[in-house]
C-alpha cells in the first residue's frame, strides 16, 4: 500500500494523542465542501509519541466519530508522523523510472536507520535530473514507514469498523491542505508548522515541493503538563487552565509564566529545524509561517514565533477554499474545528490514482 497511492472520495481520519478529526469532503463546482465532520477525545496516554499504546480506547473514539450519520463512505486515509517515519531527500544517478523502480531498495538502504524489510517504501521524483545543470544527478523524496506502526493504525480503524485504504505522512497531507486553500507563489519558501498535542510536524516548501520534513517532539501536552507541575494540578484541570478557564483557585494570569518559559523552549526546537533546513538548502531564507494545530493557539505563540524569526506568521485555514456550511457550523463550532483540522482536511482530499 502506497503511501502516496490514493482511492475514491474517503474520509480523512487525523488520529492525534489528543482527539480523533475525521473529514469527508464532497467536490462542489470547481472546489470541495465538507460532507461530514467530527471529532472526539482520546483518554489520554492512549497514544504516545505517535504509538498507539492503548488500540481499544483509540478504535473506541474512531467508532464514536463516525457515529454521526453524515459520514457516507466506509474507506479512511490515515497518517503517521514522528520516529515511525523517515522522508529523505536523496541524489541519485539519473535513471529511468524502471531502473528506480528496481533499484530504490538498495538505495534506501543506506539512508534508513531500520531494516529495509520492516518498512514500507514509498518515493516522488522531484527532479528528474534533465536540467541543463543536473550533473547527471536526480533528486528523490524517499519515504519510509514502519510496518508495524502501519498495522498498529490499519488495526484500530479496523476495528473500529472502518477500512483502511491509504496510510499517509501527517507533514505531506498539510502540504496538502495548504496548496488546496493557498496554492503556490513561485519562489517562495514556505514552513508549514503543524503544532498538536504531542509533536510539531514541521514541512518547508520551496519551488512547489516538500523540500524539508521534520518532527519536533514538544507539543500542546508539554505546555500542559508544565502547567501541571507548577501549580500541583491533575491533567485535566491544567488543560483547562491552560485554555484560559481558571480551576481549583486558579486563575489564567498563574500560568502565563509557564506557558511563556515552555513557548521559549518550543521556539528553540523550532530554531534548531530551521537552522538545519538553511544548512542543508540552496536557501536561507523563510517568507512566511503557515501555523496550524491546536497548540497553535497557546496564549502569545504564534506572536513570539513572529518575534522570534522576524517571518510573517498566519493561521492555515483549512476551509479557506474548502465551503463549511455556514447553517451547519455555528462562527464558535468553525472557531474550534478550523485550528485542528488540517491534517484531516489534506487526507480526505487524496484521489484514485495519484501519486
């Protein structure tokens, strides 16, 4: 199974640490409009670092999402991020598709890290090396994902009913979501920041493709278990608190300082992924910041990340192109599915046959 390969009309299922979002999307005109949305909790610790450590409570939030009548089709797109995944660019002689074809396992071999034989292989030419200044050389995006972490995800989607059909890469079906509302301007460089409850997934995009992909292991229950420690707070009430209710004698104005320490934390990673990415690139420059994720919206994020890279920052709607009934989804329902609901809406858009 491809993880570039795609289906008829499916239902994208975003299955995060966090909640389970699932989108189905129906083409309207020249665009899309949302046949069905919904989203429900995940107990927590039930997923960790992207591995699903509990599949009953997982499959049992998947079923409760689908409950909802308005979802039609039974196929679902997922997708992975985090040590389960490696996407690599990678030189090679120019060859024919045939030849890559035979040959991509032996090259993969040398830049993953697991054996080749418990992955999942998939790649995309960016360029196929016929340039005047190729030298000779093609560049392949290389993607590798663990067999087992594919099952472990086929397998609570099963279970809940429902049947796999395509396992994608959480980074590329925001690139997704992203070229759908926003499209592409010519030379510009672009990050696409995707800030969830246990990793941001980080996708530069320069020239109209993935240039740069990785996964930073801080995210939205960082801040709260820091908010946790600081104030003595079960989990639940910090998550609270940290959204701006005050709980248990405590008010918002307690935990600014903990969420500003740990915003400065968050930046750092994301300092070091930007300096790697300008290391390695013919660039070293990024035009703007494409911020998704519910984390996205931790009290003066975005406005410290602005600070920081002195980079325009913008929120990615994903409905910015995309119709979500207006009679259907009241202005505070479009308030709280918006953030979240990227990687969901870039899965539901995958389509037979492409790659």
């Amino acid at each position: 199974m491809g993880l570039f390969s795609k289906s008829r009309s499916v239902v994208g299922l975003d299955i995060g640490s966090s909640a389970v979002k699932a989108v189905e999307l129906k083409a309207s005109g020249k665009g899309f409009r949302v046949a069905a949305f919904g989203s429900e909790p995940v107990p927590p610790d039930s997923i960790v670092d992207g591995a699903i450590i509990d599949g009953t409570a997982v499959a049992e939030a998947i079923r409760r999402v689908f409950e909802s009548k308005a979802f039609k089709t039974k196929d679902v797109v997922a997708s992975l991020s985090g040590n389960a995944v490696i996407v690599k660019k990678i030189s090679l002689p120019v060859m024919t598709v045939a030849e890559l074809d035979e040959s991509i396992f032996w090259e993969a071999e040398q830049y993953i890290p697991f054996d080749i034989q418990d992955v999942n292989l998939d790649y995309q030419i960016l360029d196929a090396g016929a340039g005047p200044d190729s030298k000779g050389t093609m560049e392949v995006l290389l993607v590798a994902a663990k067999k087992e972490k594919i099952a472990d995800y086929t397998g609570v989607i099963a279970q809940a009913g429902r049947t796999p059909v395509v396992v994608d890469v959480d980074a590329f079906a925001l690139q997704n979501a992203y070229e759908l509302n926003y499209g592409f301007e010519g030379n510009a460089v672009v990050a696409l920041l995707n800030a969830g409850a246990s990793a941001i997934n980080v996708n530069i995009i320069a020239n109209k493709q993935s240039v740069f992909t990785r996964d930073v292991s801080l995210g939205g229950n960082a801040y709260t278990e820091a908010v946790q420690r600081e104030l003595n707070l079960p989990f639940e009430s910090a998550e609270l608190l940290k959204k701006g209710y005050p709980v248990d004698g405590a008010v918002f104005d307690d935990v600014l300082p903990v969420l500003r320490a740990m915003t400065e934390n968050v930046l750092l990673e994301i300092q070091k992924t930007f300096d790697f990415f300008k290391a390695t690139a013919s660039t070293d420059h990024i035009d703007r910041i494409m911020l998704s994720g519910g984390a996205s919206r931790v009290d003066g994020f975005a406005e410290a990340l602005q600070e920081r890279f002195g980079t325009p920052v913008e929120m990615l709607d994903p409905f910015k192109k995309v119709t979500l009934d207006t009679k259907k989804y009241s202005a505070e329902q479009r308030e709280t599915i918006v953030p979240t609901a990227a990687v969901a809406v870039g899965l539901a858009l995958r389509r037979a046959g492409d790659r």
